[in-house]
C-alpha cells in the first residue's frame, strides 16, 4: 500500500477522533461554577428573605378600602418614606404604625417635604405630614425635619386608643382632621409596598 495514502488515513482518523472529543467535551472535569438546582419556587423565596422580619398581616389588616393611587416616587421622595419608617422604628412601633404614617404624608405632601407655598398653602401647613406650628404641632424648622415630623404625628397616633385595629383612613383623621377625611385610603397599598421594600434598611 501506498505510504502516502497511509499516512493521510491515520491522520485522518486521528483528526475525527479529536474532533469528536471537543464535541462532546472532556470526561471528567472540575469546576467552581454551581447551578442552582432547586424549584424556581424555592429561588424566588430566598429572594423574598431580603423582606424578612416584615409581618405582613400587620401592614393592612383589614384588606384597602376603595380605588387605590400610585404615584412613582424620585430618590428625594423615597429618602422621606424611609426617614419615616427609622423614625416609627425609633419610637419602637411597629410595620402598621408605619404604613399609617406614610399613607399619611402620600395624602398629605406626596412625601415631599414641603415649605411655604404662599396662597396654594393651606394656612400655615408645613413638611411631609402638613402640621401647623399655629397649632401646636412645633416651629417651622422642626415641622419640616422628617425625624420631628414623624415623631409628633406618632406622639398623636399613639394617644388615638385603638388606632392598631382602624383603618388607616380612620386613624390618620383622628389626628391630622382634615377636611378629606377618607382621601387617605387611598394610599395604603403603596404605604404598605414601601414598608415592605424598606423596613429592613432603614
């Protein structure tokens, strides 16, 4: 037989079976890559950890009442909600003491912290929960300081007996009085969302 023709066989097959062995990849082989193997399920519950420690069957008891409205929050805005939930967890309240109170200031400023806003001012309204320092509620400069803010209108919650068992809309009037007694429901769903998301890092 020919000897060229020889050769060119044997590399020929030596050339299918290196081939055929990229193909179907090394026999055995290490690595520190993991899969995680478990039910998507199971995944997504680890992911809600990050949620732990919020009791949800506190955050709105009694189910929302009515339509409820959502606005989409800046990065100042979400600064106020969380300022809200360290100052309720400093007074040593609980997750529904915080939905209470940022529902609250959604109706009330739209978390923002607000100032004088001449003739559009209701009186002499100010910060996130519109309190009056005509009223009692402390100075100016206090009333728009989120920690004092949060704290004053908590001081009121905590003197409305029930207040844990209200719905929010009933417990935010009986300290804010306001001439929209029920606009507050609206926002417990967000309230209770953003408890949610920031309880645990604020």
């Amino acid at each position: 037989m020919n000897t060229t023709i020889l050769r060119k066989s044997a590399l020929g097959i030596a050339g299918l079976a290196f081939a055929g062995g990229l193909a179907a990849g090394p026999l055995h082989h290490t690595t520190t890559d993991t899969v995680d193997a478990r039910p998507v399920a199971a995944v997504q519950a680890d992911k809600a950890d990050k949620t732990a420690g919020v009791d949800a069957a506190k955050l709105i008891p009694h189910g929302v009442q009515g339509a409820q409205s959502r606005i989409d929050l800046d990065p100042e805005q979400t600064t106020n909600a969380k300022a809200i939930i360290a100052a309720t967890k400093k007074a040593g309240l609980d997750e529904r003491a915080a939905v209470i109170s940022i529902g609250t200031a959604l109706q009330e400023s739209k978390l923002e912290n607000l100032g004088h806003l001449g003739d559009r001012n209701d009186h002499d309204s100010l910060g996130l929960f519109q309190q009056r320092p005509s009223s009692g509620w402390g100075s100016p400069e206090q009333i728009t300081d989120p920690q004092y803010a949060t704290t004053a209108f908590l001081k009121g919650l905590r003197q409305v007996d029930g207040w844990q068992n209200m719905a929010l809309t009933d417990a935010a009037q009986t300290v804010q009085v306001s001439a929209y007694p029920d606009a507050y429901a609206q926002w417990e769903q967000q309230a209770a969302d953003l408890v949610t998301q920031h309880w645990n890092n604020s």
